[in-house]
C-alpha cells in the first residue's frame, strides 16, 4: 500500500484502490506526438473545415469531373452569394486545403495532394 512517504503518491495520488499508479501518466518509449508547430498547423485546416459550407464545397469540388471546380458552379448549389463563396474559398485555400488556378476571369479549385489524407492520419490511432 502507497504512503504519503511514496513519491509516486505525491506526484499522482492514489488510485481507487489505494495503490499509486504512476504508469499510467508515462508515454510509451518511442510514441509519435504532434510537435508544437505541426498540432498549430493542423488545427488550423481542422479550423478551416469546422463549418458545414465548407464541407460541402469539399464535398463538390472532390465530386466535380476532373476533381475541380469553377467558382462560378458553386452559389447555386451552395445558396450562397458569390462574395460569401469567395471567403469560404479563401480560408480553405490558406489552410492548404485547395489549390486556387487562375483561368481569364474564373478561378477554379482543386484539392491540394494529399492535405485529407494528412488529416485523416492523425485521427488514426498509432499502432
């Protein structure tokens, strides 16, 4: 049984049971963690998709023919204005989630390579 004397008591406390457990608290030698500037840059393409219009533009621009799409196919379906369209696009293109390609006067849109699968693999659990 721990005591106050234990120092794994002082640094844990005890569990249930009465017994410090301070295994629990320890990562496991050789387990990936997000650096600092990795977990900021993540954050902000989970931040970018955290809203349901740009899910769905998402949703379109992956499902359009030749995974791209005209700027100008996107207010209608979405029931927005073409300036709102436009900031959606912007904050999805910043967080390098979709390329921007000038074309005279439209823009069109594709996923960037790779920018899903990035964020898909660190929800997966690590084996």
């Amino acid at each position: 049984m721990s005591t106050l004397a234990d120092p794994q008591y002082r640094e844990h406390g005890p569990a249930a049971d009465g017994v410090a457990r301070a295994a629990c608290c320890v990562s496991a030698p050789g387990q990936e963690t997000l650096e600092a500037t990795e977990a900021e840059a993540l954050a902000g393409r989970f931040k970018a998709l955290a809203d349901p219009n740009r899910l769905r533009i998402l949703s379109i621009v992956s499902s359009s023919p030749g995974a791209e799409t005209c700027v100008c196919d996107l207010s209608e379906p979405l029931g927005l204005s073409q300036p709102t369209v436009s900031h959606h696009l912007k904050i999805m293109v910043e967080a390098g989630l979709l390329h921007r390609e000038k074309r005279g006067v439209w823009a069109y849109f594709s996923l960037v390579p790779g920018a899903l699968d990035s964020l898909a693999a660190t929800l997966k659990p690590k084996a």
